[in-house]
C-alpha cells in the first residue's frame, strides 16, 4: 500500500518557512528529488522544475515540495534551494532515480555538488533487492514508471500519459502550423501526410526536402515550440507528473532498502554510492570522439540504408518502409503463407523458414531496422553531442 502524500508548490517565502518547520516536526531519515528539464543533454540543457520531498519516519505519509525555477524570482529562488539543500544535507540518504542525470542539472543551474556524503541512487537498490534477469526475460525494469506500475500502483503511468497526450497535442498543432506555412509561402495545398513524411525520416533528414522550402521549414522550426522539450508543455500537468517521480523514487527506495539488507548487499550499495560523483565528473568530461571518421561513416552508413530500402520496395513489390508493420505482415502472410502474429524483432528473429526468399525479405527488414538504429541513436546523435 502507498503512503499519504501531500504535495505543496513553494511560491512565497511563507512556504519556504513551512517546509522548514515540517522538516524539523517530522526529523525525516530519508529524502528525496528530482529534475523537469528541457532536454536530456547533460551539458547543454537545463531545469525548469526542482521537486524534493521527504517521508515521515513515525507515520505512514511523506511530503514533497515543487519549486518553478522559472517563475521564482532570482533572489526568492536562491533562497528556497539554499534552504533545501541546507536540510537535506542533513539526511541519512538524499535519493534520486538515475541521480547523475539530477546531479548534471543542477550543475547546468549553477548548483554543483549538492549533496556529495549522502547522495544515493534508487536504482542501485532496485537492482540489488532483485534477482539478476534481464527485463526482457522478466526481469526488474529500469524505467521508474515501468518499475512503479509493477510494484508500487498499477496506475503509475497515469501522468505519463497525461504527458504524451499533451507532447501529442503539441505536436499536432505544430505539424498543422508547418502545414499552413507551406499552403501560404509556396501558394500549393499540401496534405498532412506529406508534411509528416517529410518530417519522419530520421536517415534522409531534411536532404529529401526541397530546396526551395528549406527556408520555411528551419523557419518553422525555429519558431514554433518543441514537443519534446517539456518547458513547452501545460505546465500544470508536468508540476503533477514531476510530484509522482519523487513519490515513485521515494516509495521504491524504501521497499527496496529492507530487502538489500536482508540479502547482505550493503557493501556492494556502498561501493555503488562512492562511484556517483567520480562517474558523473567523468560524465562531464566525456570522452573522445573522432568526428571526422563519424562523418565519413555516416555518409557510407546512409548510402547503404538507401540501396536497401530501394531493394526492399524491389522484394516487396510495393512501396513500403520498415515502420510499416501492417504491410510487411499482410506480404508475409499472404505472400508467403507465414501465419505470422506481428513483425516485431523478436518475432522475426526466432522464427525458422526453408523459403528462401521469405528468408531474405525478414533479413532485408531485420538489418535496415538495425542500421536505421544506429544510424539515428548513436551516428547522429555523437556527433550532435
């Protein structure tokens, strides 16, 4: 069962005394926070959002606190967080989930080294309170929703998908706005699954755009806000969302804390806990990177993918692309007779077949899915970082 929760956002210095004066009532052992930010880079983006709470070691509830670091006034804001950081330094344990990420946005707001003797991560007992399998085995989830709606509330995705419900919501809006551009500036009518097509290709980019329309779409870009950076978003439903995160962290922390003790694993969360900060300053460095072999190889990578989406329209007879699951399992069935459930990964990668060409279409599939990946999670996105 969950605890009682009660959530406060600090707006005047009132709440700030008040967060104090329960801190002091409850003599809390074990705290906890988070981060609401406007991308996931480590150097480049930055907190909009810093939500802490604490759990009430007599009584079966615990509190958490919102501050809008964007709304709060300099010296209000400067305020707030030197009382919390004041406080929580004063814990046994300060506990994040993932909590470098945490750590390298603070440091991005000016705020570094926030609690380096009692900093903790909840993972690190997530991981240790379980048996070693891999989640795709049935093993412990690393996501926090994922861990909490197994765990802790069958209903913790709840706010997720609050949250994509508005990232869709925004990105309708944005799409149409791209849409009524293009009707204006270039004087055509354009359906909106053209302009979605020409945005979804991670591999060709903007290189399958035309010219001539380059201008209005970095001009699109440029000025209508990102779906993806949360800034953007009803900041109502965020503030809601980021409660839950230290409320999941907080609750899955103290499940966990009994069980790693009672399988000895406290020297190992030791170990884990002094490795924090040394990982994520080497974070903060990085790590070398040779950007003119990542160029070459990405044109090389990208010429590949080409070729072999024009050989899978060629053995599909039809224009199609990987993303399309409905049409590749309509082809395999009915073409060659598999009977297939999905065209997922695993399924395609288990299933055994003595027809040859049924065999070299999945392989045609299997490898563009992989190179595609690779080409826009790690090609792209080092030398983007």
């Amino acid at each position: 069962m969950m605890m009682t929760w009660y959530k406060k956002e600090i707006l005047t210095l009132q709440d700030v005394k008040d967060f104090i004066d329960k801190f002091k009532e409850v003599k809390p052992l074990y705290g906890g926070f988070d981060t609401e930010t406007d991308g996931l880079h480590i150097i480049r983006n930055h907190p909009f959002l810093l939500i802490f709470g604490f759990v009430d070691p007599k009584k079966n509830e615990g509190h958490t606190y919102l501050l809008d670091l964007d709304e709060a006034r300099p010296l209000f804001r400067r305020i707030a967080i030197d009382n919390f950081i004041t406080e929580f330094n004063k814990l046994k344990r300060v506990v994040a989930w993932n909590a470098k990420y945490d750590l390298h946005m603070m440091t991005n707001f000016g705020r570094p080294n926030l609690f380096e003797h009692n900093i903790t991560d909840a993972q690190i007992y997530a991981r240790l309170a379980h048996d070693a399998i891999p989640e795709k085995e049935g093993g412990v989830p690393m996501k926090l929703k994922d861990y909490a709606t197994r765990y802790i509330d069958k209903n913790a995705r709840y706010m997720s998908k609050k949250v994509a419900e508005e990232r869709k919501r925004l990105k309708v809006l944005r799409n149409k706005r791209l849409q009524e551009m293009l009707n204006e500036k270039t004087g055509k009518k354009w359906p909106m699954y053209k302009v979605e097509a020409m945005l979804s290709d991670k591999v060709l980019g903007l290189d399958n755009v035309p010219r001539k329309i380059l201008p209005i779409i970095k001009e699109w870009l440029d000025t209508t806000p990102d779906p993806d950076n949360y800034r953007n978003l009803s900041r109502e439903i965020v503030k809601q969302y980021a409660h839950i995160d230290v409320i999941y962290t907080l609750e899955a922390f103290l499940q966990c804390l009994p069980v790693v003790k009672d399988r000895l694993q406290e020297r190992t969360v030791d170990r884990e806990e002094r490795l924090i900060y040394p990982l994520y300053r080497m974070e903060r460095v990085g790590f070398a990177f040779n950007r003119d072999y990542a160029y070459e190889s990405k044109e090389k990578l990208k010429q590949y993918i080409l070729e072999k989406r024009k050989e899978l329209i060629l053995l599909a007879k039809e224009d199609i692309t990987v993303g399309q699951h409905a049409k590749i399992k309509e082809i395999l069935n009915n073409e060659y007779n598999l009977n297939l459930p999905s065209t997922g990964s695993s399924v395609l990668e288990n299933i055994e077949i003595e027809n040859k060409d049924a065999k070299y279409f999945i392989q045609t599939i299997s490898e563009l899915r992989t190179l595609e990946k690779w080409y826009s999670t790690y090609i792209i996105k080092w030398i983007n970082e």
